[in-house]
C-alpha cells in the first residue's frame, strides 16, 4: 500500500492536533488538581489556627466559661466542615477519571 505525500502530511497533521489537544487536556488536569490541593490546604490551616487560638483562649483567666464553650463549638463546626469537605474531595480524586 503506498501512501502518497498529501496522505502523509495529512497523518503527520492530525497527530500534532492529537498531540495539541491531549496538552491541553493535561494541562486543565494539572490545573484542577492545584484548585484541590489549595482547597484543600487553607481551610486545613484556617483549622490548625483555630486550634491555637481556642488554646489561647482556654489559657487566658478573663473569659468565662460561656465565651469558651462557644468558642469550642465555632471550632467544632469548623473541624467537622472541613472533615466532610476534605472526604468529598478524596471522593472525587477516586472516582474521576483524567
């Protein structure tokens, strides 16, 4: 079977197109992955820094223990949002396909 130049350039064409796409494709993976991680990662510091400041605030003698229970429970609902957050994004690495 003999392939004429036109037939040749014409392969040699669609798979750079191919090979356009595919880039860019892993390119919007890359970049979504990033989106994960950060979203991901601030809320997880956010938490680490309500950690130390409900610290701080169960040292300090000033305040009552109303104001420390509702302190202790901001950062119960903030541990258990993160939770259920960082799950549905393990979720979603699994089941997607890239």
């Amino acid at each position: 079977m003999r392939v004429n130049s036109e037939q040749l350039r014409k392969r040699v064409s669609d798979g750079s197109r191919t090979e356009t796409i595919l880039s860019k494709t892993l390119d919007e993976v890359d970049r979504i992955r990033k989106r994960q991680t950060v979203a991901f990662l601030v809320p997880f510091f956010l938490l680490v820094g309500l950690f130390i400041w409900l610290g701080r605030l169960s040292e300090s003698h000033t305040t009552d223990l109303r104001q420390l229970l509702l302190a202790s429970v901001f950062v119960l609902e903030w541990a258990m949002a993160y939770v259920a957050m960082a799950i549905a994004i393990v979720i979603i690495r699994m089941t997607l396909k890239f």
